[in-house]
C-alpha cells in the first residue's frame, strides 16, 4: 500500500483534495504496484551502492557512504515509528515555477531566465562541449546571477545521476560515469573559486534509485571545496524521476538523502517507454503524477511538474496546471520558455476563492464543524452541483488550510518592488498600476415582491429563426412546420413553435438583474395567447410574485413572464421558479414546493380552433392519430443528445448570460448546466413522432429534478393520464400526458421493466420524492430523470378524422396525383 498516512498537511496542495480522487483511485493498482516493486528493491540499494562506489573504486574515499545509509536507514526506521503522526515539512520552501534554461545562448538568454521571476532557476551548462566553453557560460552566468537576481530565488546546476546501475555495455560504464561526475564537479569548484558563482544545489537527471542521490551524495563530499548558500553550507538535491524504474522507486528516492528538497515528475520519456500518449487526460500518466506526488509529500518534499511538449501553449498550460494541483504538485518545471514564468506562478498561486475557504477553514476552533460548499470550483471542497452538500470539517481540514495559508505567506515577498522593475528594464520610473473593477447592476437582492421589470432586449423575429429553431429541437408537427396550413388558419405569415416562443419568453427575462440565478427550477402556465408570426417585434416582462428561502437558506423567486408584441399585444404568458446563490441578509417567507394556482389568461388560438369547422380540421390534420387509452404508458425510443455546442448556441440565441450555461474554462462539465428550457424541449420532442399531430397544446407543469450536464443525452416516458372531449367542439379531445425526461439510459432496456404507477399518478414536486420511489421500485431510473412535465393537448379525435367522408376523399384525391410521379 502507498504509506498515505504519511502526507504532508504543508505539503498537500489543498486544491487537489477535490474532484479527482476517483481518476488517482481508477489507477491505483498502478500506484500500489508501485510502492510494493519500491520496497521489494530498496534491500539491494546497499549492496549497489557498495559494488559501485566501493568495490569498482578502491582508490575513492569512502567519506560519507556508510553515514549516508545510515541516514537513509533512519529515515524509513523513523518514518515506521511515527505512523500516527502527520510528517512535517523537512524544507519549508516554496516553488512553483523552476525555469531550466540553456546556457549555450547569450548572456542576454541567462538574463531573461534570471529576471524572470522564477522561485528557482536551473542552469544546464554541461551539455556544453569543452570544457572552457563550459567555464565561460559558469562565469557568465555567475556575473547574471550576481546583478539581476531575486533574493528569494534559488539556482541549481543540471546534473546526470545515473551513474551506479550498468545501462548499456555500448555506453559509459559506471565507473567511468562517476569519474566524468567528479570532472564536471571540478569544473563548477574553478568556476566558483574564480567567479564566486552563487549555488543552492543540483537538479538530479536520471535518477534510477536511491542508489544515484547516494552515490551523488559521495562523490560531492569528496569535492568539499564547493560551498553553497544554505546555512549548513550544504546542497540541495532536486531528483527527477522519469523512467520505470525511477517511478517504481520513487518514494525510496524521495527519502534517499536530507538535501533533497523538491522532487520532479517527467512523464515524457515514461511515455515513450510504454508507448502511451503523454497527455493529462491519460490514465496511466495520471497514476504516474499520483505516485510521484504522495513520495514527494510523503518525504516532505516539494513536489514539482515536468515539462510536457506543447506546454507553450498558454489554454493547454492552463488545463494541465489545473489537473497537476488536483494531483498534489506544488509547481512545475519550464523549458527555456522565460516569458511563461509569470503565468505559471499565477497558475500555481492559490487564487481569492481558495484564500477565503482556507481562511474560513482556518477559523474553525477545535472539534468537528459544519460548513458549506461554495459554487466556485477553485476551492477546497467539491460541489456537486444540485442541492447544497454539507460536508464536516475538523482539524485534517484546519491543518491543510493552514498550511495552504503558510504557503501563501512564503509567496508574498516573491514580488519585485518598483524600483527593481525600473532598473531591469531600463525605466526611471515604475509604470503605475490600476486595479480592475466590476460594474455594478442592480441584482435580484433588490427586488421586492410586486416590482415589474421590462427586458433590456427587444427583438424582431425573422423566418431565419424558425429554421435555426428547427435545426435545434426537432418538431414534426405539420402545424408549426408548415406555412400551407398555418395560411389556411389565418396566419399570412410563418408562425412561431410553441416551444421557441416559450423560451424566448423566459429568456429573454434573463439580465443583469437575474443572471446570477442558480438553477432553473420549473415553469409553470405556459400558454400560447395570440400566434407570432415572423416580422413580428417583441419584448418580454415579468413580476416577482413571491419570495422564499429554502431550509438551507437560499432564496427562491416565483415570477411571472409576458411576451408582447410591437401592437402592444400579449403573445405569451408563463410562470417559472428560481432558485439564487444565498446571500447574507436574505428575506422571505419560507420556501413551499406547492404550487399556487393562478387565473390564466385567455388563449385566442384556441377560440380560433374551436371556431372552426370539423371539416376545415380535418382538413389540417395530415398525420395518423393514434388511440390513447387512460393509463397507458409509452416509451419513446428517440432520444435527443444535447452537447457543449448545442447549450452555447441555445444560450446566446436568447441572450442567456448565466456563467453556469457557458463558462468552461471557470467550471468542469459536471459544473455546466444545460439550460432548463433546452432539456425541456429536447424531450417533449422526442414524444412527437408518437403522438401524432396535435393542434393546441398548453404546459400546465415543468419541474426539473436532477442536473444535466453537456453531452448527456435525454429520452422520454409519457403516460397518459386522462382523455376527454371537448365540450366546445364534438371533433376534438383533450389528452393529458405527465412526461417524464431520463437521461443517459437506453430506452429500449425499459420495456423488460415494470415501471411503479406512483411515479407518473402522483403529484411529486420534490426531487427527493423521485428518488425514493425510484430507489425502492425502479433502481435503473434512480437519480436519471431530469424532468417532470404535466401538458395538456388538443387535436382531432381518431375515429373523426377516420369517418370523415370528406376526409377519405381528400385522401383518395391526394393518393391518385401522387401516383403520376410513379409512372
């Protein structure tokens, strides 16, 4: 097992104590492999070391080998024995940025690596060839260091490590390894003797076991000549690990010598090795940067990111930051590229909202405490989005926003004052800085029961919407699709679907005074009044009706939303329930998952239908009706696959500014929400194939019960609840259908399962109602549905489009023209 018991709180980057302990516990099998193959050869580490620092070298000085073990030795002893304490920092030290810059360029090169604002700077000046070239990029780079460089900033020298272990017959053996070891060692002490180049240690390439940080350890004892700027006036190690067999080892290595301070993790060369793509979305490399991290924590290491090619790219430098902190590293390694600097330690410097949580989780005083999860992803506890998660919080979390805060302090000073900036870069003067700030909007904690706001769009509807709003939700209704029989009601012009009418009603409502809303809880009373048609120009409105708080405390608005025309007409009328992010000082009755029964208005299309004859109906209706009977249950097998692509586009066709519908970069997909109306109407439209054409219909009820992220793909049940003429008009029936959206389930598996009648008969508003039927009769639907639609539609009765002679007639009529196409 991974000695988990054993990380660092100081060390732990409490960001990574989030969403991907699952991805770490997928490849875990990889990581205990890992550490059972690194216990299984730490016993031969001695005997390696002997044979090649003893043994093949009899004339070497044996200074500091046997010490060296016995430290090593008592580092694991001493680790055992303290199994139930936290391990401490063994360097309080803070990196997040080591540039490793090539030396072989001008001296302006080493300049800009230095001025760069790097905690730590390695320089590589042994891939030099000769060995006064060598010398000469040591002095140049002494002279840089000297002039331009930071106080907190720290400089290592490359060096190649795999010196104790036979690689290759055709290449160096380890003997000959470690004398060109000693020779670059003598090379750095002239350079140091002459130049006074200033060094806090090496950065380890190669490093294969133990073995190497030990034999290093040995072969710099014997150049005690080389003096470093640590109190002890000894180096600091820097290992990286980057084969096999260094990962199999790398809590051995971590914990092979007291100068190792920070211990790097390149997933490169190991992704050549097994052939795999070097990339974070990679399961075995994130198992590679999970073992890497909890040896390095586990050691009290600073733990640090190698290099990936393509990293240049600032978007994907982002990503891999971002996933490097889930995974624990502190900082990460840049190749040559300076100017990333900057972005990197922003990038790896924890940001407002995880300085709040750490503070928050700071205060708390001894024993377990409450606290809640914050919407921002960047933080220390996981939200999941829906309800509230309440989580304990006791001193493991105090400790580890502690140390976060610790950490932060370290990070302060690393800043350089003006007068600094000004001589670097040639300036007088410092350039005056000015902070940013946001507009300030009216929100939605001003609004009282009552008030009325008008949208701060108005838009004029051309047919080129229709055909977007076809191309997005589908629709076969002869009736909103096509203009022939929509003239032959009346209508000059192409007339709006419900369904877009609808959500330009409600979204247009969304502005600065609403866009802060949480989550979309329902729509209630959507009626359509009057047709919009094409060439028209509408705004939209809507009225706080009620407010209320949750149990938790957020607050929940009902409003009502209207659609008006540019004569001054309402078109549409609907209600919706809102939820918003909790605020401090918010008012309100207590929150009722009732709904309230409100007067609805008047709908001039359905006067017009009744109006109408029974022939000039059936006239319209073109498609097959099927019978319904009360109770009868239908699963549709069209289901609709709603991506990234569909929800921004949805958004800003109606202008929805919620970050929650379009902010990837600020959240994860689980974070994203599809917006409420899109759901809706993706699975009302997968039902319309089977319920043939309708003519009115109104939606009495829409309550969405669980999340519905991008990529999620909806399907839909409907039952019939009740089928009854219309007392108005002898051709027509009112069918009312309670619709249920699943997501993410094959439709077809549901016709082997016997579905509890409770879940479509009984009124259930809460999520949790759902969930408890579902979990108790209907586990394949538990925590799928994502909304609840109760509607009612009007259209033809079957028998009467059947009967109808003139109806039969036109048929016959249509079917022998359609026949001259065949001849």
């Amino acid at each position: 097992m991974l000695r988990l018991h054993r990380i660092s709180p100081s060390r732990t980057c409490a960001y990574g104590l989030r969403q991907h302990v699952g991805r770490a516990a997928r490849s875990s099998h990889l990581a205990a492999t890992a550490s059972a193959h690194s216990t299984t050869i730490s016993s031969c580490s001695h005997d390696r070391v002997t044979s090649f620092l003893g043994a093949r070298d009899p004339g070497w000085p044996r200074i500091g080998l046997s010490s060296g073990l016995q430290q090593s030795a008592s580092l694991c002893s001493s680790a055992a024995s303290e199994k139930e304490e936290p391990c401490k920092p063994r360097h309080s030290l803070d990196i997040r940025s080591c540039l490793l810059t090539d030396c072989s360029k001008s001296e302006k090169h080493i300049r800009n690596a230095v001025v760069s604002g790097a905690d730590a700077v390695a320089l590589d000046v042994f891939s030099l060839n000769g060995e006064d070239e060598v010398l000469a990029a040591l002095a140049i780079a002494a002279n840089v260091i000297d002039k331009y460089s930071p106080s907190y900033q720290l400089h290592f020298i490359q060096l190649d490590a795999d010196i104790t272990q036979e690689v290759d017959p055709n290449l160096p053996s380890p003997f000959e390894r470690q004398e060109h070891l000693a020779t670059r060692l003598r090379l750095l002490s002239a350079a140091q003797e002459k130049h006074n180049l200033s060094l806090d240690g090496f950065v380890l390439r190669k490093v294969q076991d133990a073995g190497d940080v030990l034999a290093v350890e040995r072969i710099l004892a014997a150049h005690g000549d080389i003096s470093f700027k640590s109190k002890k006036k000894q180096p600091s190690f820097i290992p990286v690990i980057e084969t096999p067999m260094s990962y199999f080892n790398a809590l051995q290595i971590a914990e092979s010598s007291r100068m190792n301070v920070a211990m790097i993790a390149s997933s490169s060369l190991f992704a050549e090795y097994v052939q795999c793509k070097d990339d974070s979305d990679n399961e075995t490399v994130n198992a590679l940067k999970v073992i890497s991290t909890v040896a390095a924590h586990a050691a009290g290491l600073v733990s640090l990111s190698g290099w990936q090619s393509g990293d240049a790219d600032p978007s994907r430098l982002s990503r891999l930051a971002k996933e490097d902190r889930i995974c624990g590293f502190d900082g990460k390694v840049i190749l040559d590229q300076a100017g990333l600097v900057p972005y990197v330690n922003h990038l790896y410097t924890m940001q407002g909202v995880e300085m709040n949580i750490a503070k928050e989780l700071a205060a708390l005083e001894g024993g377990t405490t409450r606290t809640e999860d914050h919407e921002d992803t960047a933080g220390l506890t996981v939200q999941d989005a829906g309800a509230r998660i309440r989580q304990f919080k006791g001193p493991p979390h105090r400790a580890i926003a502690e140390a976060a805060l610790r950490k932060q302090a370290l990070q302060q000073p690393k800043i350089h004052e003006g007068a600094e900036f000004a001589r670097l870069l040639g300036s007088q003067e410092p350039p005056r800085l000015i902070q940013g700030e946001k507009m300030e909007y009216k929100t939605h904690e001003r609004l009282e029961v009552g008030d009325v706001v008008r949208c701060p769009y108005e838009f004029t509807i051309n047919e080129s919407w229709i055909t977007m709003w076809h191309m997005l939700i589908y629709n076969p209704r002869t009736a909103e699709f096509s203009a022939k029989h929509q003239y032959r009601f009346g209508s000059v012009r192409p007339v709006l679907p419900f369904t877009l009418a609808n959500a330009l009603c409600l979204g247009m409502s969304v502005s600065k005074l609403t866009e802060k809303a949480r989550f979309h809880l329902g729509m209630y009373d959507s009626i359509m009044i009057r047709p919009l048609e094409a060439g028209d120009t509408f705004r939209a409105f809507f009225r706080v009706d009620s407010k209320s708080l949750t149990k938790d405390g957020y607050p929940v608005f009902d409003t009502s939303h209207a659609l008006v025309n540019q004569d001054d007409k309402l078109v549409f009328r609907s209600r919706k329930k809102t939820m918003f992010p909790m605020e401090a000082g918010q008012l309100g009755t207590d929150y009722s998952d009732a709904i309230v029964k409100r007067p609805r208005p008047v709908s001039y299309i359905r006067r017009n239908l009744l109006s109408k004859t029974t022939a000039e109906l059936v006239s319209r209706s073109t498609q097959d009706l099927p019978e319904f009977t009360k109770g009868q249950v239908i699963i549709h097998p069209l289901v609709r696959s709603i991506d990234k692509s569909d929800s921004v586009y949805f958004s800003n066709l109606l202008r929805i500014t919620n970050e929650f519908h379009t902010n990837f970069y600020k959240y994860d997909r689980e974070q994203i929400f599809v917006p409420g109306p899109l759901v809706l109407f993706g699975a009302l439209s997968n039902s319309l194939p089977d319920l043939g054409e309708s003519l009115y219909h109104e939606l009495d009820v829409a309550t969405h019960i669980n999340k519905f992220n991008p990529g999620d793909t909806v399907g839909t049940l409907t039952y019939v609840v009740d089928v009854k003429p219309v007392d108005e008009h002898e051709a027509l029936e009112e069918v009312t259908l309670k619709q249920i959206g699943v997501k993410n389930i094959d439709m077809q598996s549901l016709l082997r399962v016997r579905l509890p009648e409770s879940l479509f008969l009984e009124d259930l508003i809460r999520p949790s109602d759902y969930e408890k039927i579902c979990r108790q009769y209907c586990p394949q639907l538990q925590r799928r549905i994502v909304v609840n639609v109760l509607r009612r539609v009007l259209r033809m009765k079957p028998s009467m489009v059947q009967s109808t002679q003139q109806d039969v007639k036109r048929q016959e009529q249509a079917a022998n023209s359609a026949n001259q196409w065949f001849v």
